[in-house]
C-alpha cells in the first residue's frame, strides 16, 4: 500500500464530517428545535412588522431616516428609490429582505460583539477563536447551505442561520480590533480615576471603539444582504427569490429588477448604518436643538 493509499483509507474527512451531523442529528434535537423556535420568532416578528405595515408609511420612515442621517441629497436618493421598488412591484418582497437581513444581523451581532470583546480582552481567546472566524470567511457561502438544510429543513429559518455564520466574523474582528487600539494613555487613565475592569471597559475603551465597532456592524449588514440570492435557494425568499426565478427561467428583465432592489436596498443601509459611526456635531436632532438654543455658540462681546 502506498502512501496516498494510506491516507485515503485512514484520513476520510468528508466520513467524519457525516457522522458528526448523524450524532447532532440523533443527539442534540431539543437544542435544533430551540434554535429553529428563537430563529423563527424573530425573522417572522420582523417580516409581519415590516409587511404588514402601510407601504406608504414603511417609505416616509426610509426617506426621512435617510434625509436626517445622512443628507438631504441621500433623502432625494431614497425618495426615488421608493418609487422605483413601488414601480417594478417588489415592494413586498423588498420588505421580506430587510426582515432576513435584520434578523440575522441582530443574532449576528449578538453573538458576535461579545466574542470580539472577549478577544480584546484575552490573548488566549483571541488565538482561539481567529481560526474559527478563518473558516466562516473562506468557506465558500454555498456550503452553509447543506448543514443549515438538513438541520433545520427549507424556509427563512435555515437562510437566516446560514446567513449568520457568514456574516457575523467582521463584527468579532473589528470589535476585537477597535477595542485593542484604544490607547494605552486612555487606558492608564481610566484606571488612575478609579475605574474597574468593568467600568474601564465600558465607559473607556468601547466608546473609543465605537467607530471601528460600527464599521464591523456596517459589513456585516453588508455580508447579510449579499447572502439573500444564495439564502434564497433552500427558501428564504425576499429579492433573492425573484433573481432565482429570473436565473431559472432566463427572464433577464426579473432577473435585473430583483437585482435593482437589492443595490437599492444595500446602499439605502450602508448609507445610514455608516452614519451612526461618525461623530457628527452639528447635524442630526443633537445639532438642531443646540442651534436653537445657542448652546456651544460664544458668549457676546467675545
């Protein structure tokens, strides 16, 4: 017997990775059925909020979080991207999209956030859990498909928990990245005012991590709405449904419009969740009211 021989007979990786699925499969099914019952709850919480309120009202909330967050240009861009999805029909399906996507960016982030603090708090942790979040960016999209299907059958509950994993490594890492980075200055100073371990981390280093933080919470909803197309395919449904259709019937038409309403919906949230990381002084309702009152302006004579 030679050499590949041996390890072909000896090193079955593919064997192994059967048999563990079989075990969780006969093992642990009260926690698959927990899991699939949180899951569900939340991303058909978000679905019915978002597809059972008046379209009209669900685009005036868009236009107008757009126009204060980010500017007024960015509201025009947002009013016309309203009228676009109302035009093209995917209204609804553009909801059940936002719905996935935000029901597995908040699990994402859930999870995630305090991975990443732990990281920046332990060394050990942090060489730990790296080649983890490895795997979860290199492992091609596609393959979450098979576990999330077999373990929790077809539908938004198996395309939400594959859409997870996939996008939940950049919230761990820029977490674990902002929080690392806080100076040791700041640090030495908190813990010369008193501070405790917890105390330091929360009113010190975090909300000096908070723009590295809220750029890891920005991919991440990023990561999400790119998994729709492919989350569509054990059932998600939303805008990823309608390129799946237009992909199998070679309906280009369908198959752009459902592509149309995923740009418009990815620059409409990347837009505004990049808005919440910059520390913007004077706009926003914070700015407002300290222009009207005066607060910050130079006393007279001065």
């Amino acid at each position: 017997m030679n050499i590949k021989d041996f390890f072909k007979e000896n090193i079955d990786i593919g064997g192994w990775i059967e048999a563990l699925v079989d075990w969780i499969l006969v093992n642990l099914q009260p926690l698959l059925d927990g899991i699939s019952d949180t899951i569900g709850f939340l991303a058909n919480g978000f679905e019915d909020v978002l597809r059972g309120a008046p379209p009209e009202l669900m685009a005036v909330i868009l236009i107008a979080l757009a126009w204060w967050r980010v500017s007024w240009r960015f509201g025009l861009f947002a009013t016309v991207s309203m009228l676009v999805l109302f035009s093209m029909g995917l209204w609804s399906e553009t909801m059940s999209t936002l719905a996935l996507v935000l029901s597995a960016s908040v699990v994402a982030l859930i999870l995630g956030l305090p991975v990443g603090v732990a990281m920046a708090r332990s060394d050990r942790v942090e060489a730990t859990v790296r080649p983890v979040l490895d795997l979860m960016q290199t492992m091609p999209p596609f393959v979450y498909l098979i576990p999330a299907a077999i373990f929790f059958g077809l539908g938004k509950v198996p395309g939400t928990i594959a859409t997870v994993v996939f996008a939940m490594p950049p919230a761990v890492r820029l977490t674990n990245l902002g929080i690392r980075q806080v100076s040791r200055e700041h640090v030495e100073a908190g813990l010369a005012f008193g501070c405790t371990e917890r105390q330091l981390l929360w009113k010190v280093q975090l909300p000096l991590a908070m723009p590295s933080i809220m750029a890891g919470i920005n991919q991440t909803i990023m990561l999400a709405l790119s998994m729709v197309v492919i989350a569509s395919m054990i059932g998600a449904g939303g805008l990823g449904n309608t390129v799946l259709t237009g992909i199998q019937r070679l309906e280009v038409g369908l198959g752009f419009e459902g592509g149309i309403g995923v740009v418009i919906l990815a620059i409409l949230l990347d837009r505004i969740t990049q808005s919440f990381g910059e520390r913007r002084g004077g706009s926003g309702i914070a700015g407002f009211l300290r222009r009207l009152f005066g607060r910050g302006q130079a006393p007279a004579g001065k």
